[in-house]
C-alpha cells in the first residue's frame, strides 16, 4: 500500500514524487516513457540547449561589433543535435538518481486507473496491481494537430515539437503554423542557422497573450533577420510542402516548405488510462481543480499541464508541491497571480503578472512606466546595438507591482526579482529602498520604477 501514486514522470509528477519521499511517503511514480516528461525530452531543456548553440553561433558572426574577428564561422548540425541528447540524457539520469534517493519507486509502463474502494485507488501496469491511499494525476498534454486538410496526407513533413528536435539535417526552408511561444523559439532557432522561415498566425499579432508593445517589437527584430511573418490569417489547406492560408481581407495564398511545424498549442492528456473509472471531472477537456489541486473525488489530486490552466514547467512544479505540502501537514495553495513566461528567442522576452491589456480588460486601474535597456550600462556593455525595453505596471492607488514585461538578454534570468515583487506585494517606495548590484542588467526593473 502506497501513500501516493503518482501518474507521469514530468515536472509535476518527479517534483512531487521528490517532495513526497522527502517528507517520508512511500511513492509510486509511473511513466511511461521516460521521466522528466515532455519538458525534460521533448520541450524545455532541448529547445534550449539548441537555442544556445543558436545563440553561440549569432554572436560568433557578430563578433567583430566587438572587436572579436572569428574568420571562416561555421557549424554542424547533426553535433549540435547529438550535445542535445547528451544533454537530455544527464538530466534524466539525473532525475532517476532522485527518486532513488528518495527511495521513490519508479514503474515503466503504461498505467491505468481500476477503480477506488474501501482499501484504496486500484492502478495497473505491467500486468501488476498497486494500491494506494491517494492518487496525483499528471499525465501532461500533447500537440494540438488541428483537422486541417491535407495534414493527414503531408505525412513527415508534418511536424510537431516532438519530431522537429530529431531533425538530423537542417531544412532549407521552414513553415510554421502558430506564432506562439514554441512557434517563436523554432523561428529563432531555425532563423539563425539560415534556414527560410515563414510564420502563419491566426491572430492580429505573435505572442498572444503577452504584453502587445514587446510582441511588435520582436516580430520586427525577426523581420530585419528574415523571417516573414503571415498576421490574422488562417490556414485552410496542407498540399504536401505546400501550406495554404487566407488573410482577414479573405485573400488567399501559399507558401512551400521543405518541413511544416505545427505550433497551434496543447491540449491537456486526459484519455486512455481509466479516468472515467474514478469520475474525475472534466472542463473543457482538462481536470478541474481547486486551489490545493484537489479535484471532485477525494484523495485524487492533478497538477501540471492535465489541468489546462497555465501549461508551464514551474507551474507544474509547484502545484505539485501545493498536493504534497497538504498531504503532509503544511497547509498550502496555489496563486497565478505571479507565473512568470520566457521566450527563449534572441532576444529574450521574459513577463510577469498582469499586462496592460489585462488590466484593461479587468478595469484594474493601474500606471505604467517604461524604459529602453540601454538605461542599463551593462545591457549596453554587451548588446552592441541592441534593441529593448522593461515596463513595469502598478497600481493606481497603493503603488503596488503588478506586471513587469521586458525584453532584452538576459531578461530570463532576471524576472524572478519582479516574480518575488509581485509575490509579496511590494510598493514602489518599498522596490526604490532595494539595492541592486550594479553594473547589472536587472538594475533596468529599479530605474523604470523610478520613472513613475
């Protein structure tokens, strides 16, 4: 008899399988490929092991803005591939160390939900059944593949995130359908090692979702690099390289493609593993939750992308440490109010809390203050020319952080401080009394702070 039984080995489940073993539960963890998910082997950490090698290979052609003269630059494309997967494998080994130590017992295989009684919530795999007093349901979520027409017959040249970091030879040219944030991040990468890639998006602009002013300002970056981009225009048909859209004035065109990547979202794995057998409710395809992560049938919890509310890793994570925190004592919740996004392109793009168009759809009333990075003397120091911009939104009436957007490198690692402001409610008055380290990039979020 388990304390809990935890389906998928992403973010969510190991963290919490971790977590859960620390505290002294005896954990089961089932995944049915390998762990770590699709962030550790198919998202997340190969995306961006690629994109630095991108990124190295940018600055090396750029390099005589700085005086560095790096004749005859080139690369290979199936080694910086084969990195990936060295990469990728020490991870997850590395994963596979923590549940050892965490004395977490580790299935691989296909698990699935029997039922529940009396002793327990019954769950199968590999002709062998385990019980367990509760069960953390993260089961993840998959590529959306619309029904577009011809799709099905494009065969390979289809591609989802999945199949294109297997791409062992460079496309010549590359389509991608969704400008999102795994749209954008394949464009960059794709971008600088000189394939011709085209973006189709439905909406009016790139990046839903994140502050309007800065998605502009990158998809123009993108433009001058070559990349066209296709706005408000839906695809209608996939005629094998071939990908057909019409535009919002209902004009129709085409482009070809040696691959087509299919960047339209994910949708929240939630069949094929005895849910139903539970009753577990459904909303809009994704399990419903409340803010412990419990769903409508006791001791049954999910976290992670099954829920279908904020499909990041450290979402994940942490929710899954909302279910164990509970189950042990510690009473906890899980908050949205501070999620932060990165866009791993060069430059990055990197978002916190509400934007303005959030606040405005809200009617949360609010002030913004905005700077260009090069108030920051480090920024400039190693972005010769380079183009960005930090805003940071507040309240109207206590002077609290509310959202800060930046781009700029290397803003990824700089929203957390942003992330803990928002977090603990922080006043301007009280971000202007922090000392930042200087000559540093993340001095821009206190200069913007004093521009209010």
């Amino acid at each position: 008899m388990f304390d809990i039984a935890i389906l998928g080995g992403g973010p969510a489940g190991y963290v919490a399988a971790e977590r859960a073993g620390a505290k002294g539960l005896k954990v089961v963890l089932f995944e049915k490929r390998e762990l770590g998910g699709v962030c550790l082997n198919e998202g997340c950490i190969p995306t961006k092991t690629l994109l630095y090698s991108a990124k190295l290979y940018d600055n090396a052609v750029n390099g005589e803005k700085y005086g560095i003269i790096a004749p005859d630059v080139s690369f290979k494309f199936d080694k910086i591939i084969a990195r990936k997967n060295k990469v990728v494998r020490k991870l997850v080994a590395g994963v596979k160390a923590k549940m050892t130590a965490y004395n977490v017992q580790t299935v691989k295989g296909e698990a699935v939900i029997r039922g529940r009684s009396s002793n327990g919530i019954e769950i199968t795999c590999n002709d062998e059944t385990y019980l367990s007093a509760n069960l953390l349901i993260c089961t993840g979520s998959e590529a959306s593949v619309p029904p577009i027409p011809g799709v099905s017959e494009a065969g390979e040249i289809v591609l989802t995130n999945r199949e294109i970091l297997n791409l062992n030879q460079l496309p010549a040219s590359l389509v991608i359908i969704g400008g999102g944030v795994i749209g954008m991040e394949f464009a960059s990468l794709y971008n600088s090692f000189g394939t011709k890639v085209t973006v189709i998006e439905m909406l009016p602009e790139i990046l839903g979702g994140l502050d309007g002013e800065i998605s502009r300002m990158l998809r123009e970056i993108y433009a001058k690099k070559g990349v066209q981009f296709y706005l408000s225009s839906k695809v209608t048909e996939i005629k094998g390289h071939e990908v057909v859209f019409t535009d919002s004035d209902g004009v129709t065109s085409s482009v070809i493609g040696d691959n087509i990547l299919m960047s339209v979202g994910r949708r929240a794995v939630t069949g094929g593993f005895g849910l139903e057998t539970i009753g577990v409710e459904l909303v809009r395809g994704a399990i419903k939750v409340d803010n412990r992560m419990r769903t409508n049938v006791p001791n049954v919890f999910a976290a992670g992308d099954v829920t279908g509310f904020s499909m990041l890793a450290h979402t994940a994570s942490r929710e899954g440490e909302v279910v164990v925190n509970n189950l042990t004592g510690r009473p906890d919740v899980m908050r949205y109010n501070a999620i932060p996004g990165v866009v791993y392109t060069n430059p990055e793009v990197a978002s916190v809390g509400l934007t303005e168009e959030a606040a405005q759809a809200q009617s949360v009333a609010y002030r913004i203050a905005s700077l260009p990075m090069a108030y920051a003397g480090r920024f400039v120091a190693e972005n010769e020319a380079g183009t960005g911009i930090c805003k940071v939104l507040v309240g109207e009436e206590y002077g609290e952080v509310l959202g800060v957007h930046i781009l700029g490198n290397p803003c990824s690692e700089i929203i957390y401080g942003a992330c803990m402001a928002i977090e603990q409610e922080m006043t301007l008055k009280e971000l202007e009394e922090v000392v930042f380290p200087h000559p540093t990039v993340s001095e821009i979020f206190r200069e913007t702070v004093f521009e209010f």
